[in-house]
C-alpha cells in the first residue's frame, strides 16, 4: 500500500519533469480517487439481498448516504458472512456492512462505527408449533447462521455444544431447512423475520417476539481496528441522523418514523 503511494509521488514527479501530460495508471494520475473496499453478505434482506444482480437493502442505501456525506466513493463486495470478518480482519477490504451487530467479544478484534439501529432476536416457527417462547426452544432442533448473534442468543438457551443447534451459512438456507422441517425453528434479527413473513405470507410461518430471553442489540459498520475511517464515517452517520437522511430511507424500506433519539443516546 504504502509502496504504492510512495511509487505513485515518484511517477508523478518524473511525468511532471518529463512534462508528460497524460499519466499512465491510476495511481500516477493522482486524480482518481482511492475507493473505499466495503465486503457485506447479501442474503439478509431487508439489511442486504440480491435483487436483478444487483446487492441492494438497507444498509446499500444507508451506506450511499454516509460514504457521500463523508466525501468517498467504495466498492462493495459481496462476499459471505464468515468470509467478511477474515477479510476485515486481514484488511483484504477496508471496512463491512451488513446488519452486523456491536458486541464487546467482536470489539476485542475489530472497531465499529457509532451504531446506526436498534435490533433484536426473533423466532420464526412453522404455524400450529409449540413453540411459543425462547424457553420452549430447549429440546428443539434449532437453526442459526453460523457465527451471528442469534446462534449466541440460542447457545445461551441451549448451551454451547448442543447438537440441536443447526449452523447454517446464511439465513437463505436455515429458512429453507426450516420450510423443509429439517429444523423445529429459526433464531435471527426480528427484522429480518418480519421482512420474510411480509413477503412470504404463503409459506405459513409465524414470528415470535420475546423480550425477556433476547436482548436488544445495536448495528455498526465494523472496520480493521485502528481504522482511519472509523472517524470519518462516525461523522457521516450523525450527520445523516441529524439532517434526516436517515429518517428518508428507513421510511423508504420500512414505512415508519425510525427513533432517531435511542440511536444518538448511544453515541
Ligand atoms: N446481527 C447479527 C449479527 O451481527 C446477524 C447479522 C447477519 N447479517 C448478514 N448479512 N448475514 O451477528
């Protein structure tokens, strides 16, 4: 990277001597902006899915909003939920977006933006289950995606090794397993069950809430730690909270006024 840089102030100087007037790279023209690398796991609708080729939700239009208000242009990468937090991690990208939750064990390995919504967990169950509460999940076959907040919700329950607890790679396939009752339930972010049971009103599931098992939870973009966009884009975020931004695209994908204040008691 630095290389890079370093090479590029060298080519210029020499095209500057040379009195060339057309760089030849990216990187000598100095023109071209460096964009921002942004990995997410697009199979989380309404946060982010694939729609005609395109990865869009959410978090796409929230993301647009902030990367513009802080002056940047990015790049998004479609590239699986496990795989995203090694490449951050790896700094392979440079920052991920996708309804990801802030959580001291994560805050250990990566930085994450101030919070940008409020999520909690939700049961989806095939109607006529008896399951009608976390507490009733025990004993049950249970699917989660690997690696999420939701499996951690349900381990808690279950406990850790419990052979009942279905790892799925995303969401897609627990649901799918779900409607082909190789598991009893699916653990994921209630918003996300809300959007299924909305658009999917034939494949007779229903959602269960329950408050006093699942904890409310916030959403962040999560950086590489000692990021310099943490900071950048800790700016952009307040500002699209503020300027009501944020208030146009939550009613865009959700019909409702967001409550801005629990978000800016956060920061
Ligand atoms: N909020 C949960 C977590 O952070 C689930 C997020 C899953 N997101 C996704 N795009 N698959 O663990």
């Amino acid at each position: 990277m630095k290389k890079g840089v370093l090479l590029g102030i060298i080519m210029m100087m020499v095209f500057a001597l040379i009195g060339c007037g057309q760089a030849s790279s990216d990187q000598a023209s100095g023109g071209d902006v460096q964009k921002v690398v942004v990995a997410t796991d697009a199979a989380f609708a309404p946060f982010e899915y694939m729609e005609k080729g395109e990865i869009v939700g959410f978090d796409i239009d929230f993301l647009d909003a902030v990367m513009a208000e802080a002056g940047l242009e990015y790049d998004l990468k479609n590239i699986g939920w496990d795989p995203l937090f090694a490449a951050v991690q790896g700094k392979e990208v440079d920052m991920a977006i996708s309804g990801i939750t802030i959580n001291d064990k994560r805050k250990q390995t990566y930085d994450f933006s101030v919070p940008y919504f409020q999520s909690t967990h939700m049961i989806l169950v095939p109607e006529g289950s008896d399951i009608k509460n976390a507490n009733d999940l025990i004993g049950k076959k249970v699917g989660v995606q690997n690696g999420t907040t939701g499996q951690a919700a349900v381990e808690k329950l279950l406990g850790e090794e419990n052979e009942n607890i279905k790892k799925f790679e995303n969401n897609v396939v627990a649901i799918m397993e779900l409607l082909n009752g190789g598991v009893d339930a699916v653990v994921t972010d209630n918003t996300v069950v809300n959007e299924y049971l909305k658009n999917n009103p034939d494949k007779n599931l229903v959602g269960i809430e329950d408050p006093t098992n699942f904890e409310s939870e916030f959403y962040g973009l999560m950086f590489p730690k000692g990021s310099e966009l943490k900071e950048k884009l800790d700016a952009g975020i307040k500002t699209v909270i503020e300027n009501g931004t944020y208030a146009e695209i939550y009613k865009e994908w959700f019909g409702s006024e967001p409550n801005v204040d629990v978000l800016l008691e956060q920061q």
